[in-house]
C-alpha cells in the first residue's frame, strides 16, 4: 500500500528548461509550459512506474528532469542515481534547495517540506519511464539504431549516418565526438547520455525532422543500465574485449532483453566469436542479420583491391551484390563498412540507394584520421588510449605499414592507474619504435605516470620518454623515413591538454600539421 502525504503549495518558474551536460548545458526547445496548468504532473509522469512509497503530494507540476543537482532548476523532478563512487542521495538537499520540488530515490524513510519523494525499486528503470512521457517519446519519436562493442563504435556510427543522410531528411547522431540534433551539433559530453538526456535530444531530433537516429552506446552506458526501456530499431554488436572492464554477460542485455526491452532487428558481427554466440541468444522472432568476412555472413565483403587512393570492393547480401568504392584502407576500415551496410539492410532501408555514398565519407575525426597526406611517410591520429584499443589501432597501421611503425602514446592521470604498464607492452608488441609522453596528466605528476609506465617496458633500446608531447612529435616526424608509418594514439579529435587544474589548447593533428608546415619551410631555405 502506498502511503501519501499532504501536498505542498509550489511557485512555478517561467525559466527555460536545460539539459545537464556536465560542465555545460544545453537549452531545451521552447516547449510552452509557461503555467502550471499546463505542466505534466507528476501524478501523470508517475502512472507507468511502480512506486513502493511517497511521502508528499503528487499533484506538483513538473518543469524539468534532472540527475545533477548543479543544474536543476525551479519546478524539477530530481533522480537521486546510487552509483559506486558517488550516490545522488547526497545531493537531494542542494537539488531542493536550487528548485526541486520532487525526488525519485531507492531509499526510504527520506523526508523534506518543501519536496515530495517517491521511492522506488529501480530509479533508472525509473527515469527512462518518466523521460518517455515527459518528452512525449512515441512510435513518431526518431528509430534508434544502436551501436554496441569495445571497438569501432565512434566509425560505424558516423559512416552510418553518412550513408543514411542521403539528402531527404537528417539523420541524428549520439557519439563520442558530438550529438547531432539535426538543426545543430552540440559537443558530446558522454558516449551513451542517460535516459533524461537521451530522450531530450530525441525530441529535439523530432523537431529537426529526423525520422532516424545512431546511437553509439559504450559498454559501460550498458553495465550502467543507461538504456533501460529503449526502444531500439536495430541493436549492432561489433565486437568484444574479453579484456573489457565490462563483461560479454552484460553487453548482451542489450541484444536479449534484459534491459526491458527487445530490439526490433539485430545486426551481428560473425568474425568475432562473440557475436556466433550473441546469435544464438537471440529470440527466432528478431530479425537477425550477419556480417564479416565469414563466408556464411548475410551482409559480406569478397574481391577487395587496396591502393593508394583507396580500396574497391564488392559487397554481397541476401538480395544483391554491389562494387563500392572507399576511401579508406585495411580490414579494419572494411569491417566497420560491412558493420553500417549490415545495420541499414537491418533498418529496412534500400542499399542500392545508400551504397554511392560510401565514397564521399571522409573518415571520422581522430578516429584514425590520416594527416599530411602525399609525404614519404603517413601519419595518424588516433583516440585509442587502452590496452585492447592501442592493438586495434596498430594493427590497423600496420596492415598499410612499408616500413617501420612509429607510436607516440601517453597515460592519462587520475584514470588509467591499472592499464599503464599493459599500455606500454602493447605499444611495444605491435611498434618497431615509440615515444612514451604527457597525454592528460591533470593534478598527477608526470614523473609517477612515467615510472608506473616503465614497469612495462620490455624493449628499452626501442623506446623514449619525452615530457613535452610537442617535443615527442616532432622528435617523432625527425625520425620518421619513407615509406613509414606514425600514429600519434590517445587524444584522437580531443582539442585540449590537461595540465595541473588548466586546460591548455593542444591538437594531436593540429600539432603535427604544424610541425610539418615548418619542416617544409625548413627544407625549402637550406
């Protein structure tokens, strides 16, 4: 039985709502909830959830949906998340004290005058029930198709919304990089947003025209039930890291239900043994399609020839064949376009119309991105900063590599503690030569990162450590000959350095064109 207790009387506010972004915001369309009698009610937002006890009224209008109380404002419904390094419940009092005039909690016997709380079992199931109706999401709500794995996700999800962008109408974009809401692009501040975030953009997606949406969803947004009740159109699975801080068990409640809600199709990456055992979880009614070089693949790739300029290849699945031509090279780039191919084919969506976009995609920014093309020697910039990701990387280099492979890499402070000597050996196990420099030290000083990196040498001759990650650059472009190969691994399209408590401006391929631009003066007055 639940127990209410009397109501309060609020003062509404006319300030517009936000979305928290952590050390942004971002203003929510104009919705014209300018009056309390036109607010939802929290009665109403409530009506899907199971409630175990409320203590206060449910009659209060609604403003806003917040998680973090620095950004809430008057008139908003706080979710106190538990967490395992930071609990919401204890910032309930400052969240009511900026304006919050109800609090969703897993904890009982809270209490406040000026706030209602309700306590329920799950508060993320919670808020993804709440968001739904808050934002009106509905069957006319953008289709989702999700992209799930330790690798590749931020590449895929950018040449898919490439190859669906084919001039009708927008597609929006969540990833890493950025989230594209169809009239604007706004910095991404998390891989995979919460729910309250998730369906906010949604509905500005809607507003857009956007009939479809990529979503790149990172194992951890999973492990942390970010995507609970998500109607997604289409689940991708490209790979997993047995390495991963998170478990295959946990990835795949996205693709079985387990987050509350199936996946209309699948799309499967059969090259990886992985997705052979996701296939066999997925229920006889989802559609199911197959990708990867396996030759039992629905969606494949055969007759491929690299060259300079690109590769050509020649598509195969179940009702057609195609050759397409790409900039990009290596198996690695070949993958990630068989994963796309396979998720549209998933999504409905004809690819004899779709495919002649492939070759006007030019890659994903810091994501493998090449700099300075036409020299003796090719460079990359690259976002991997993990141990499993920094193997992918290279060895993507190393498929287009004539000569040696040179790495500059760094450890990040304050978060990479336990990779940094398995960083190190796997740069060394796949580099003939590397720069070991300052990534985003922060408040750590880079003399413990060093050392704790140093544990993990195992070749010393064919290694260097520079503080100045400019220096190790250039070191890097000096030392570099014909027919080589440089990666430059972890800041990827990051357009900061994080030293001490200051962010200083500091590119990777912004660097390195610099650095390149006085070479080439250099070598024109000698």
């Amino acid at each position: 039985m639940i127990q209410q207790a009397p109501g309060y009387n609020l003062t509404l506010s006319r300030k517009p709502a936000r979305i928290a972004t952590g050390a942004r915001t971002i203003q929510r369309p104009d919705t014209g909830r300018t009056d309390k009698r036109r607010l939802p009610t929290l009665a109403n937002l409530c009506a899907g959830i199971d409630m175990i006890a409320v203590q206060g009224s449910l009659d209060c209008g609604i403003a806003d949906l917040c998680l973090d109380s620095r950004y809430v404002s008057r008139s908003a419904l706080f979710f106190a998340l538990p967490g395992d390094r930071m609990d919401g419940s204890y910032y309930i009092h400052d969240a009511i004290d900026r304006g919050a005039v109800a609090v969703i909690t897993e904890r009982s016997g809270l209490h406040h005058p000026r706030a209602t709380f309700i306590q329920v079992a799950d508060a993320r199931a919670a808020m993804a029930e709440i968001a739904k109706q808050f934002y009106k999401f509905s069957v006319t709500s953008p289709a989702l198709i999700g992209i799930a794995g330790t690798y590749g996700k931020t590449c895929v999800s950018h040449l898919l919304q490439h190859l669906l962008d084919h001039g009708k109408e927008p597609v929006g974009l969540f990833s890493s990089i950025h989230y594209d809401l169809g009239s604007r692009i706004v910095p991404s501040y998390r891989t995979t947003p919460e729910a309250i975030d998730l369906y906010g953009m949604l509905a500005q997606m809607k507003e857009s025209g956007c009939r479809r949406a990529v979503l790149e969803i990172s194992e951890r947004g999973i492990a942390q039930r970010r995507l609970t009740g998500l109607p997604l159109d289409v689940a991708v699975f490209l790979n997993h890291d047995p390495d991963s801080a998170v478990s295959f068990e946990k990835v795949s409640d996205l693709f079985t239900g387990r987050l509350g809600k199936l996946p209309s199709a699948v799309a499967l990456n059969l090259d990886d043994r992985y997705g052979e055992e996701l296939l066999a979880q997925i229920p006889e009614e989802i559609l199911a399609v197959t990708f990867g070089r396996n030759r039992h693949a629905d969606v494949r790739a055969t007759d491929i020839i690299e060259g300079d300029g690109g590769a050509i290849v020649r598509l195969v699945w179940p009702e057609g064949t195609a050759r397409v031509r790409m900039r990009q090279l290596g198996c690695f780039a070949i993958q990630n376009l068989l994963a796309a191919v396979a998720a549209a084919h998933a999504a409905g969506v004809d690819l004899n119309v779709v495919l002649p976009n492939v070759l006007s995609f030019q890659g994903t920014p810091g994501r493998f991105e090449e700099i300075g093309e036409g020299g003796p020697f090719r460079i990359f910039v690259d976002a991997a900063k993990t141990p499993g990701s920094i193997r992918h990387a290279l060895r993507a280099a190393r498929e287009i590599c004539d000569g040696r492979l040179l790495t500059v890499f760094g450890c990040a402070g304050n978060t990479s503690e336990a990779w940094r000597a398995s960083i190190v050996q796997a740069v060394q196990e796949e580099s003939d030569f590397s720069w070991g420099t300052a990534h985003n030290p922060g408040n750590e000083p880079l003399g413990r990162i060093f050392a704790e990196m140093r544990e993990g040498v195992t070749d010393s001759d064919s290694l260097v450590f520079v503080d100045d990650r400019r220096r190790a650059i250039a070191l890097a472009l000096d030392t570099a000959g014909t027919g080589d190969v440089l990666v430059l691994l972890g800041k990827g399209n990051e357009a900061f350095q994080s030293l001490g408590d200051v962010a200083y401006p500091f590119d990777d391929r912004l660097v390195a064109r610099e650095l390149l631009a006085l070479r080439e003066v250099a070598l024109t007055t000698i």
